[in-house]
C-alpha cells in the first residue's frame, strides 16, 4: 500500500512540473489581467452594417494605466460590439496582439492598433 501511495505521489508531482507555463530566455509566463472596454468605434472604412465578413471596430481597452486600441472584426451575424462599452473582461497582453475569450469561451486575439499610457488622476 506504502509503495502504491508513494508511486501516486511522484506521477502526480510529475504531472503538475509538466502544467507550468514553460519560462524560456528570462520571459515571465503568460499573465492573464482584467481590462474595461472604454470604447467602441467603427473602423475606418468598413462597412456600417455587418454583412457576412463581419464588421471591423476600433476597440479601446483600458488595462491597468495603459490604453489599447485593436481591431476588433465580428463573427458574421454579430452586431454586439457597439454595446459592449463598459464590459470588463479577462485579457492577456502580448507584443502585437490582446487575447482574450468570447462569451462561449473561444479564444480571440486582436491586433494591437496603438496603445498609449494613461496620466494618473491629480489628486483634488
């Protein structure tokens, strides 16, 4: 039984090293953070009505004191953005792109448009 309790332990501390977020050239693992959509715009030259490539927005996210503005383009049928100002959501901030999930939990990413530090609110 000993040997048994033993064996299980080792496999299971071998599986929970093999689920840690690799860390390679010094880099911090992935880091999930909470940001509020601010605004939502449609994209310069798409089309006002979402047809079956979806329509395109300019999505500004504010994540801690940064603003993110990426480009957001719908699923075709899904004319949602506009109403989602407000929304707080899970978001992991990459180089080139803001990943984050869909309400049926499917990853998205957007590619990052600009971005731009937040001044601190003066105290009054």
């Amino acid at each position: 039984m000993k040997k048994v309790l033993v064996s299980a332990l080792v496999c299971l501390a071998g599986f929970a090293l093999l689920m840690q977020p690799a860390i390679s050239d010094g880099q911090e693992p992935d880091k999930w953070t909470v940001g509020t959509i601010m605004q939502v715009k449609p994209h310069p030259g798409a089309k006002p009505d979402a047809d079956s490539s979806g329509a395109s927005y300019d999505i500004s996210v504010q994540v801690g004191d940064t603003m993110y503005v990426v480009l957001y383009t719908a699923p075709p049928g899904n004319m949602l953005a506009p109403y989602r100002a407000g929304l707080e959501l899970a978001v992991l901030v990459g180089s080139k792109t803001l990943t984050f999930n869909d309400k049926l939990g499917r990853t998205r990413e957007a590619p990052i448009l600009s971005r731009a530090a937040i001044p601190p609110k003066q105290p009054q």
